[in-house]
C-alpha cells in the first residue's frame, strides 16, 4: 500500500481526489447517454475498484479453467503493461510472441492453461471481440480487468476485494487507491474476497461482507502446490530455505507473507514495481546475494535466464461460494 494513501500525506491529496470525482462525474454523465454493445456470447467481466494487486487475472484463471470443460471459451484482455500494442492472439503454446508483446498476466494464464483457451490482447474489446467471434465463435468471453469499460453489457460481473479494503483509505485517487467510488460495486453481480495466502478469520471475513451485505459473495484463496525450477516442478521439501525474495506485482507483501507460511527463512526481500520488467543487471544483482531466488509466477515468465531461481507455483482455489459457479454454469446454458 503506497505511504501516500495514509495519514497525513492522503488529506493533502484530497484537493486532487476531487478534481479526479468531478472528471468520473463527467465520464458517468457520457457513459449514460453512449450506446452500449451487447456480445452474442455470454459475457462475463472480472475488475475491481481499486488500483492493482486484488486478484483479478487468478480469478479469470479459475473461470476459464472451469469453464472450458463445457464451454467454448475466449479471454479478452488489453494486456496492461506491455511493450506491443498490436492486436495479438494467443491460440497455441508453439510459437509463443515474446511476453513483452502480451504482457505478464495474460501471457501467464494462457501458458497455465495449457493453450487451450484463446486469448485475445487487444485495448478495444470491442475489436477484440469481432476478432474471437470470426476466429473461434465463443460460448462465453471473459473480459478481464473490465469494470471500468463500459461500452460493453456483460451477463455477469465479478468484483475482487481483498482485505487491504479493512485498513486502507477509501478515498479516490491520488490520495487513496479506489479507481471508483465504493458504491459502484452495487452493480456487480458477486463480490469476491481474496485471502491470497492467508487463511479464512472469521471477524475479518464478517466485515468484509458488510462492506457489501445484499450481494452474492465467493472467498478465494492460493494454495501453494510446489516450485518452478527452469520449467520443472519440484518440492518446496526439496529446496533450500534460506533464500532472498522478490517480486513485481501489485501487493508484494502478500507474497513475502506466503513464502514464509510456506516454511521458507526470507534472508532479505525486494519489492519492484508491478508489471515490472527485468533488467539482466537487476538480476544479476540478487544472485550476488549467494542464496537461491524465490519469485512469483507472473515475474518468472519475464525473466529470461532463469538459472538459480525459483517460482513458487500457486493455484487459485474457492472457499467458499462453488454454488454461485455452478449457477453461472447453469445460466450460460439457457444463454446458448
């Protein structure tokens, strides 16, 4: 959580959140009178309202791996962060464009999910969407990280919280972290909580719900299942303990947090933006430390040589709130 969303640098940012509301009240008065395109595929949209780091691309990951057992299924993402903005689809793990091209997220889920479901990265979904309906004719799109496009209907909506939302200022941008204003997330269909490597606290678990009692709730979590060791999977058992930490993502600590959970000594730990792209001296300099490298997925797959450092492989997995997904399952049905 950045310093400047905390007492009392965030009250001298008010004058800028303000200036930030008025721009969404005109955005809000635009997006009222614009026409809105309606998919013939059902449509689903995982987002948030805050900036970065609540679990978004896990979740779309857990949909379309649910998903394409029954459902012909594509993800539409704009690829935050990458170096490329030409049109790119991904429908084969042969020939894979460089992850710079893509951008980390959605080249890493693609690659988890074997290439089995298209991913289509492209800022206009709108243009995307023609691209994946001429291409593959798609039961069901995911439009990720799209709660904020609204030129787009979907069917169904997820919104990502995770429990920073206890601790941290809800004000709007710059001097908190919230995109939009906390009572937009009404229009979700399900708020999803994220406990990331945490487990379930049943005081921490009611106050969230209160944020948003009258919506559908799932609790999602990441089960650590081993390491990635130049693209082998080994034990976390099997490894040495004592290792240095890093990572660039959006709530870097979380990750710090599960490695130690996990059973692993940090000796020292560095933070890098999120989406962050490595330079081979960065690297460099952490292997000087002597001590083997523990990262996150989606920082693995931007690093080109990957000798001595290890990836701890999570899975997203549901707490609580399966049924809300076979109902989803049910209304795609009725849809096609």
């Amino acid at each position: 959580m950045s310093k400047l969303w905390k007492p009392p640098y965030n009250y001298l940012l008010l004058p800028f959140s303000g200036l930030y509301w008025l721009g969404l009240k005109g955005w809000y008065l635009y997006d009222s009178i614009r026409r809105k395109k309606k998919f013939d595929a059902f449509t689903i949209v995982v987002g948030n309202l805050t900036v970065g780091g609540t679990g978004k691309s896990p979740l779309v990951y857990l949909l379309a791996r649910l998903l394409k057992r029954e459902f012909r299924v594509v993800v539409i993402s704009r690829g935050y962060g990458r170096k490329n903005h030409d049109v790119i689809m991904l429908n084969s793990l042969d020939n894979l464009p460089d992850v710079e091209d893509v951008g980390d997220e959605p080249f890493l889920n693609f690659v988890k999910l074997k290439g089995e479901v298209p991913f289509i990265i492209c800022k206009d979904r709108l243009r995307a969407y023609d691209i994946a309906k001429n291409r593959f004719n798609p039961d069901v799109v995911i439009l990720d990280d799209a709660f904020q496009y609204r030129k787009v209907l979907p069917d169904f909506s997820f919104l990502v919280f995770d429990k920073r939302i206890l601790t941290t200022s809800h004000f709007l941008l710059p001097a908190g972290p919230f995109r939009e204003q906390m009572k937009v997330g009404r229009n979700a269909d399900v708020i999803v909580f994220n406990l990331k490597g945490g487990d379930k606290v049943e005081e921490d678990l009611q106050d969230l719900k209160n944020i948003f009692p009258e919506k559908p709730h799932m609790l999602m979590k990441y089960k650590p299942v081993g390491l990635i060791a130049e693209d082998r999977l080994v034990s976390i058992n099997d490894v040495d303990k004592n290792v240095v930490g890093f990572s660039g993502i959006g709530d870097p600590e979380s990750f710090r947090t599960t490695l130690e959970r996990v059973g692993f000594n940090v000796v020292r730990f560095f933070r890098f933006p999120d989406h962050h792209w490595y330079r081979e001296e960065e690297i460099e300099k952490l292997r000087s430390f002597g001590m083997p490298l523990v990262t996150t997925e989606k920082d693995y797959v931007k690093i080109r040589k990957k000798e001595g450092i290890l990836a701890l492989m999570i899975e997203p997995e549901l707490v609580e709130g399966i049924e809300i997904l076979r109902d989803l399952e049910n209304m795609i049905r009725g849809n096609i």
